[in-house]
C-alpha cells in the first residue's frame, strides 16, 4: 500500500458489496446535498468537475499502466476545462440576471415616483392642496374641502354663458379698435373669455402674450401643423413682432411654396424673400436653390433670423438629392440651436409634420429646436396624427381635449407653444395673406403688389423667342443666349419675390443648366442689360454684379 | 463564494494535469524527459526570480517596483500558483509511478 495519504483514502477494495454499498450511498447523498444547493446547471457543472478530477487522480493513485493513466489524465483535465468553462458561463448568467432584477427594480421604482408625483401634482392642480396620500380614503374625504370637486354648471347654460361673454368682449373689443385697427398689431383680445375646461391651459399666459415673448426672446423652433392650419399666418404676425422688438434684425424668408396668394405674409416685414415653386422645379434645382439661399444667409452679417417654410417637402428633396449638403445644413441647425443666442442667429421651420424622421433629423435634435404646433378642426384626422406623435404633450384628457380647444377657438384652431408648455385655443389673427384658405376667398384688401403696373417681360421675351423659326430651341440666339437660357434666367428671376436683392453671379450659380453650358457672368450682360431697359431688374452698383428685382416676371 | 471561485481553481489545476500529464508522457516515451528536466528548470528559474522580487520589494529596491511577471496573462500570484500546481502535479506523478 502507499503511504501517500490520498492513495490510502482512495484504496478501497471496491470487489467488497459493503464498500460499493458505502460508496453509492455517499455519491448519492453528495450529489441530492449539490442538487438541493445548486440547479440542475451547476449540479452538472461540479459533477464533471469531481468526475474530471476522479479520472485524474484514480488511476496515478492505484498505479495503473502508464499509457492508460496518461489517457485518464487527459480525458479528465479535458472534463475539468469544459466543467470550470461551463461554471464560470453560469456565474456570469447569474451576475447578469441579478444586475437585471437590479435595474427593473430601478425603474419600477422610477415609475412608482413619476407616476406619484403626477399624481400629486394633480391633486394640487384639481383641489388646490396635495392629499395626504397615508391616510385612509375615508379620513382623507373627511379632510378634503367641501369645494374640492369643481363644480361644473349644466352643458347647456354654461355654452350659453361663454357665449354671452365671447360676445360682450368682442363688442367691447371691437368699440376699443374702432376703425384705426392697425395691421401690424396683433389683437390682444380677439380671444373671447373661453371657458377653460383643461387645467393645464387655465394656468397658460394669454397667447398674444405668448406671442410678444417668443418675438422678444428669440430662440431657434420649428412651427408644425397640418396643411392649412395657419402655420404661415402665425409666423407672419410674430414677425411684425419681432420686427417691432429686433429692429436690426434680418429677416431671410425661404419659402418652397411659391403661392403669390401668400406672398403677403412675408412682403413688408422680411428683408430678403426667396421663393421656389418646388413642386415644379426639379430635384436639383430646389437643392441649388436651397444651397444659394443658404450661402446668402450666413453671408449676412450681424442679428438674423431665417424662416424656412414648407421644410417637410423641401428636406425630403434635398436628402434624398444631396446628401452632404443636407447634412452640413443639419450641422448647421443644431450650431445654431446651441450657440444662435450668443452668435444672434435663429432659424424658424415651418412644417407639416412633426415626425423626426421626415425632417431628416433624430428625435434628440428635433428636441434642440423649441416647438410650436397648430393644429385645427377643419381636419380631425389630420390633427389626430400630428397629436399622435411625441413632438408635442398632450394636455391631460388627451387629443379630444385639444379638439375641444379648437372648437372653442373663434378660429377654430388650438395652439401648443413651448413657452407655456401647454395647449390652448388660437385666437383669430389678422391674415396678412389677403387669402383666406378656410373659406376660399380672397380678403378685401389684396396685400400683393399689382402685377398691372409692371412691365410684361415674360410676354416681351416670350415674342421675342417666338418670332424664330422651329429650330432645336438651343440654335436659337437672343442675348447672345439660347431660348432655353434666357427661359432658365427667367425661371430664376420668376422664383424671386418683387424688391429682392440678388446677383448674377447667384442666377448663374443656381441654375445647373447655366453652369453645365459653360455660360459666364459675362455671357449674361446683354441679357441683363434689356431687362434693365425694361426696368425688371435695377443695378445696385456701377460694377452691375448686384440687382434688386422689380417683378414683371 | 460563488462558483467562480471553483471555476478558477478547475482552470488552475490544469497546470498540475499538465505536468502530471508530461512526466507520465515521459515514462511511455523517455525522450520527453529532456522536455521535464527544461521545464523544471525554468520552473526553478521562475521561483528564484519570484524570491529576488520579493526580497527586493521588502527591502524597498525601487528595481524591484517596477519588475512585472506575468505567466499565461494572469498576474503575479495566480501565475505563481499555476506554476506551483504544474510543479506538484509533476512531481506527484514522479513519487507515485516511478
């Protein structure tokens, strides 16, 4: 026998019926004590793992041939490593399991807090006071005040009510104006006394308010509402006040729409007006187009204020067209949602929806931008889906509350602003267009300029092409030019709004065509200097590089 | 105590499989014998490099601060134990089957 002492404990006579008896009833216990402690996984994990080790030391202890001991050494270092591999997959599983038991205990935590406090904050908002949410429900209806629950009137006499009220104010309103009711204002009171049935907008400034703050203090936002819900006819007011309180501002309004009826929204008030007709123009001429206006906005120095209009149609060309450029602008943006205070620089987009991801953003940057939503009761279903997205909260009864705003509304539309953070009714705002989408119908007062007494360029030009005999269009030359130049020049001057200050250089460099034709600004004179004759265009200066557009086109 | 603890001691004692592994490989086949004799000595080597670091340590030789030693990517002492496992194992089996 050796006189090591394992070989000693592992040299039993395992022919003896006893000893096998001995040794199946201690595996047997040892292996229900590993099952009772550890599942079924780690059972199997230390039984190969005292296997693995058995076969190793067995068969070098009762001193076996040594090729078969080698060949147990190896199968049972082989079961070790697999063994101690699989134990160690097993504690990270359970390290894992735990950190998540952990985390899920977080935010159930986090949950239960939130929804406490929204709890408590409407508590205080509906009662006045927070409830003492420890004591039982009895003793706490015992403590609530008798007038804790809002007393509402019957539908009927507080419809007629507020009706009363709308109509006392704006008769009062309307004495207080009288007829020296000016354009640029915007009318404090147009707002009749609405019986405010949501909490939240109870607390909210009145929105002409609203309106002088965000002229005042100007910040970088994206105005959204479904089509015709007066996004144009909001920023066209909150310009002339902005224009009142940023004298020096410059005001650079790109506009992708190219609908003359609302020209007036911009006319007067904006210090440079870029139009487009972008759903006639091709994909690359809209981009050109954006990139000129772009690199003309960030020439100009000092306070300025970009308002880019109809940006859901006109970002979904350009990305889709150029990429990088697109991209760069992106840089841009949020440069200036970040740094536009101190650097005095703004952007204002105006959209159709709100979703992130049409306005080729993440949901991150759109929320770098401060929101403003309009939405209205001439299309439900339209509203329903911009409330529908996270753009903007909604109040606490939901989508319908905001319809009700609307319905309460003079002009049947509800607002969501950033400053007040809530939704309310929009009072009726003068329409600077002179168009009035809901009905139809142009105002009394016409806001454009007349086209009358301005030059026919367009029929001038056109005669003068016409008189050419039906050869290829690029064979004919007027100007020096073929009739498809002259026609792109005057596509060019057509997308610029009348007293716009642009360049010959930019016509050249916005046009593709021009560009891949080899045209020079030089090429261009003799055709300028007609319309100058024509008084289409001005010079500004001696060097005739920059123009100020008359219209006629 | 958790099962990573004998996760790490079934990993350590492959190096006491292995040696035990080699010397019985050198008694099927006597010229792996040199490979024994190599391994042990490098096995003295490492002890006695392992004992001028300590001694350096706690005499405060700067030298000896900035000594790294490191076997199969572990640090100082599981790689000390590895080795102390591989040289046990081997000399075990030696005791036992020669």
């Amino acid at each position: 026998m050796s006189g090591n002492p394992l070989v000693q404990l592992l040299d039993a006579n395992l022919n003896s019926g006893r000893n096998r008896a001995i040794l199946r009833f201690l595996l047997g216990r040892a292996a229900t004590a590993i099952r009772y402690v550890f599942p079924a996984r780690a059972t199997a994990c230390y039984s190969g793992l005292v296997i693995g080790f058995a076969l190793t030391f067995i068969p070098i202890a009762k001193n076996l041939p040594a090729r078969f001991t080698f060949m147990m050494t190896l199968a049972g270092a082989g079961l070790v490593a697999v063994s101690a591999h699989e134990l160690d997959e097993l504690q990270d599983d359970i390290d894992e399991a735990k950190e998540q038991k952990e985390r899920d205990r977080q935010l159930r935590l986090f949950a239960d807090t939130e929804a406490k406090n929204k709890v408590a904050e409407t508590n205080l908002l509906r009662h006045g006071y927070e409830l003492d949410k420890s004591l039982p429900p009895e003793l706490q209806q015992l403590v609530a005040p008798a007038d804790a629950e809002p007393v509402r009137a019957p539908a009927a006499s507080r419809a007629a009510f507020d009706a009363a009220v709308s109509a006392t104010q704006t008769k009062q309103q309307q004495n207080e104006r009288g007829e020296q009711q000016s354009q640029q204002a915007v009318p404090s009171t147009t707002v009749p006394a609405l019986p405010m049935t949501n909490t939240v907008a109870r607390s909210a400034a009145p929105f002409p308010e609203t309106m002088q703050h965000i002229a005042q203090r100007l910040v970088s936002m994206t105005v959204v509402g479904v089509p015709g819900a007066g996004k144009g006819m909001f920023v066209s007011n909150l310009l002339r006040l902005v224009r009142q309180h940023h004298p020096q501002l410059h005001l650079f309004v790109m506009e992708g729409k190219g609908d003359q009826k609302e020209a007036g929204y911009w006319q007067g008030v904006a210090n440079d007006i870029r139009s487009i007709q972008g759903l006639d123009e091709s994909p690359v001429n809209i981009v050109a187009w954006i990139n000129g206006c772009l690199e003309d906005f960030k020439a100009i120095t000092g306070p300025k204020l970009l308002i880019f209009d109809e940006v859901t149609y006109l970002y979904k060309v350009w990305e889709k067209t150029e990429k990088e450029s697109f991209e760069a602008y992106i840089q841009y943006k949020i440069g200036l949602s970040s740094m536009g205070d101190s650097l005095q620089s703004f952007v204002w987009e105006i959209g159709q929806v709100s979703n992130a991801k049409d306005l080729g953003v993440s949901a991150g940057i759109r929320s770098l931008f401060k929101p403003i939503a309009i939405v209205s009761n001439h299309d439900r279903r339209a509203a329903n889906a911009l409330l529908g997205t996270q753009f903007v909260p909604l109040p606490e009864d939901g989508k319908k509350a905001v319809m009700q705003m609307c319905d309460l509304s003079p002009c049947g539309r509800a607002v969501y602003d950033y400053v007040n953070d809530c939704w309310q009714p929009m009072p009726q705002l003068p329409n600077l267009s002179g168009f009035d989408r809901d009905t139809r119908s142009f105002s009394q007062k016409p806001p454009a300029p007349e086209a009358e007494s301005q030059p026919d360029i367009r029929a001038d030009l056109e005669r003068l092409l016409s008189v050419e005999t039906p050869e290829p269009s690029r064979a004919v030359k007027r100007f020096g030019l073929t009739a498809e130049q002259i026609t792109e020049v005057q596509k060019r001057l057509s997308s610029l709004q009348p007293g716009a200050i642009s360049s010959v250089k930019r016509i050249r460099e916005n046009s593709r065509l021009l560009r891949e034709q080899g045209i020079t600004q030089a090429d261009l004179t003799e055709l300028f200097d007609y319309l100058t004759q024509t008084q289409a265009i001005v010079w500004l200066g001696s060097d005739q590089r920059d123009f100020k557009y008359l219209g006629g086109f | 105590m958790s099962h990573r603890l004998v996760s790490k001691f079934g990993y350590y004692s492959l190096a006491g499989f292995a040696g035990s592994a080699l010397v019985q490989l050198a008694v099927i086949w006597p010229q792996t014998w040199v490979a024994v004799a190599a391994l042990g000595v490098l096995a003295l080597l490492y002890f006695a490099f392992l004992i001028v670091c300590i001694q350096g340590v706690l005499q405060g030789e700067r030298w000896a601060g900035v000594l790294n030693f490191n076997v199969l990517g572990v640090d100082a002492i599981e790689s000390t134990a590895i080795m102390l496992l591989f040289v046990v194992g081997g000399l075990w089996t030696c005791l036992e089957i020669l």
